[in-house]
C-alpha cells in the first residue's frame, strides 16, 4: 500500500513531495508496474491537500513516464518505467549523490564509511523487495 | 468570459466606518481553480473586504470585481455563481434541515441532488429535524452543504472552523477538498478567510496577509515555504563573528546558532557552510508561522 506523508517544512514544493514519494515507491517495489495509484480525489481527501496538488504530482509523474493513465480507469504504475537515456538518468542522480556527499562531510561521515552506507542501502531495498509476495 | 479573467480582483479598496478605516487600499486577485487564503488578525478587515465582495457593503472607494463583474451593479449575475459559508450561520428556526435545503435550492438554476445525499449522510444530518436544535457544528454543516450542492465557480469561507470541535473542522475541509473542488476543478475556487491557518495549509494554494485593512504580503504558498527558512548550526567551538548579513537571529548560545531568513536561504547557508559547521540544517516555516514572522517581526518563530 501507498503511504505518502508531507512535510511543510522541508521547503519542497508539496506536489513534489509526492512526486518523489511515488518514486522511491516504485523504486522499492511497495507499488509495483501494473498496480494502480490512488486516484486524485481520496488521495487529496486523506493527505488534506488541495486536490489541484495531487493532479499536477501525477501529471508530472505521466511526464516522466513512472504512471500511465488510462480514461475511466485511473493510474498505473508504468513497466518499464525510465524513458530516460541512461547518461541522463546518471546525471539526474549525480545531483542527488553529490547532496548526500556534501551532507556526509557536514556530518562527519567518512568516504568509507558512507560507500557502506551505500552498499547497505541497496541491500535493504533489495531485501524489502525480495520479502514483498510476488 | 475568458479563462483569464480573475474571479475575485480587489483594487485599492477603502471601506470606511465613521472615521475608521477598516479596509485602507487592500490589493489581490484570485484566479480561477485556486485556493486562496486571506489571513489576518481579528479585526484585520477581513470580514468587511468579503462582504463588499457579495455586495452586503458598499466600497468607500477602490474596486471589486467578481467574474469581472461588478457585484454591486450585476449582483444577481455575480451571486448566482458564487456561495458563502460566513462565521455565524443562521437559518429560518422554524424549518426543518429538508425545509432549508428545499428553500436554498429555490433560489439556484442547479442543486446536486446526489451531493445533498451523500453529506447528509456523511455529516450525519437528520433532515426532519428543526434548524433550531442544531448545534453550531451541525448549522456549519448544514452552511456548507447548502454551499456546496448548487455546484458554485467560487466558494467563499469566512473563518469557517472557528469555534467548531476538531473532528468538524477535519471534515469541513475533507468535504472541501472532496466534494466541492471533484466537481470541475479548474473552475472551482475557494477563497477563504481564516486565522486557523495551519488547518488550511495543504489546501492553501496563494496567500494574502491582511494587517489593518492592508495587504502586507501576497505569495504562492510552496514559494513562501522556500522563501521562510530557520536555519540551525553548531561549529566544533564558538566560531566568533559570523557574516549574517540578511539573517535574523532568533538564538545564539556558544557554538550554537539559530537564525532566521527571507528569500536568502542558500546563500547564508554558503557562508555558514565555509566556517565548516560540525551540523548544519535548515527547515521552511509554516504559513501559521509565516503569518507570525510577518505580523510580529521581533516574536518571529522563537
């Protein structure tokens, strides 16, 4: 199940926030391709955000080709879905690394250290979506 | 009409009692599918500016417009568009609840009869019973749902959940969010008046500040929340003079400091990040908290 929560104060425009939820969503197989997405009114309902807020995060969502949306029917989480060439989607990522690089050396996390981190992380997920019943 | 046209446009407007002003040169503009907020204090002018937009006060001077109109000369055009959800609802005492909404629905060209259902029953709402008996909670309902069934382009809250418990004010909104804007959302306005803003903050596209009868600050809400920062580090020992130009500190204690900024968030960050801070964040204000920072500088989010 999709369970999105927002934070006013993080400085990230709202629908944004649900944008990169619905990603790491994705991505971490809590929804998977095929399965569909809340649609707009309940969604808007049960997070108390302007219901335009939800519309414009799955419209840029279909932008990006993460969800499909099929007439009468709602949206979908997309099979394969990066449309990006792969030196993009590196480049897109890089920003985010070089984030967390910077925050690490702010926190006194070392090279090593944080590689680890890293390492662990893609193991969670991988075992989360292992865990998951196909 | 075109899709352009503002569907609330208030120009200078000045609204005089006695000698007091009460609205003095307010400014703003609501396009449509948004959500508005109006915040202020009591007695901002708040009230008085929405009820020359319904044509129930006279401007002293300064514009209007509704649907490009004016609602004083087309009232009849700008009202049947329009519904209005004010602080103290009153109805006839003497109707039952199926009474009112048979008369509020006489009066409009259309009355979502499957809307009036389903929040009767959501709301709980006894349709026999007297709107005399109802508790204030139970009218406000009964407000919205009258408000909201004839399908209206812009719907006006003046300081709706003010005085409601808070499982009637969840719902209020819930039913704004839900039933009202499901409808046409492009052409589904709210512009609500409230100093209960953080209740508001996921629907509140757009905000104007009213502080004695004037706009003090108009924003987009998520350009508003990256605008207001409070950024917080802590250096390995007291790091002497810092350069914070276009930062307000709101604490200091040895290696720590918690400052305040408008607008000029990444660049304080730059210059706090070069004195290599062993901890450095920062978080947006809420629109309750940015209401306080503008209202009362010297108070700001302590």
């Amino acid at each position: 199940m999709l369970r999105l929560q927002l934070n006013f104060k993080s400085g990230k425009p709202v629908y944004l926030q649900v944008v990169d939820q619905v990603k790491a969503a994705a991505a971490s197989g809590v929804i998977r391709p095929g399965e569909p997405l809340p649609s707009i009114r309940p969604l808007a309902e049960e997070l108390r955000v302007n219901r335009n807020t939800v519309a414009k995060a799955y419209a840029e969502l279909e932008s990006q080709g993460i969800i499909e949306t099929f007439a009468g029917k709602g949206c979908f989480v997309r099979a394969n879905h990066s449309p990006f060439r792969k030196a993009i989607r590196i480049e897109l990522l890089t920003e985010r690394v070089d984030e967390a690089v910077v925050q690490a050396h702010h926190l006194q996390v070392g090279r090593a250290e944080f590689l680890r981190l890293a390492e662990d992380r893609f193991d969670a997920f991988q075992h989360q979506r292992d865990r998951t019943p196909r | 009409m075109n899709s352009e046209t503002p569907v609330v446009e208030i120009e200078r407007l000045v609204r005089r009692y006695g000698r007091r002003d009460a609205v003095d040169g307010l400014n703003l503009r609501v396009r449509p599918g948004r959500c508005y907020g109006f915040f202020g204090r009591n007695g901002a002018g708040k009230t008085t500016s929405i009820k020359c937009l319904l044509n129930l006060l006279r401007p002293t001077s300064g514009a209007v417009r509704v649907f490009g109109m004016d609602p004083a000369r087309e009232e009849v055009a700008v009202k049947s568009r329009l519904a209005y959800v004010p602080d103290n609802v009153a109805f006839y005492p003497w109707m039952s609840v199926r009474d009112t909404l048979d008369y509020c629905a006489s009066f409009r060209a259309r009355w979502n009869q499957e809307t009036e259902r389903a929040l009767l029953d959501q709301f709980r709402l006894d349709a026999r019973q007297k709107t005399s008996h109802l508790s204030k909670g139970q009218r406000t309902q009964l407000a919205l749902i009258t408000a909201i069934c004839p399908e209206p382009e812009l719907l006006v809250l003046d300081e709706p959940t003010s005085g409601l418990d808070p499982i009637v004010r969840r719902e209020f909104i819930r039913t704004v969010i839900g039933a009202y804007q499901d409808g046409d959302p492009g052409r589904r306005t709210v512009f609500v008046s409230t100093h209960l803003i953080s209740e508001f903050e996921g629907l509140i596209d757009e905000f104007t500040i009213i502080d004695r009868g004037r706009d003090v600050l108009t924003l987009d809400a998520d350009a508003a929340r990256e605008r207001y920062q409070k950024i917080y580090a802590r250096f390995a020992s007291d790091p002497g003079a810092l350069d914070l130009a276009g930062a307000h500190v709101l604490r200091r204690e040895g290696r720590d400091i918690e400052i305040f900024v408008n607008g000029n968030s990444a660049d304080v960050m730059n210059r706090l990040k070069s004195r290599s801070p062993e901890t450095l964040t920062s978080e947006s204000l809420t629109l309750e908290e940015i209401f306080v920072a503008t209202l009362e500088p010297g108070e700001a989010v302590a």
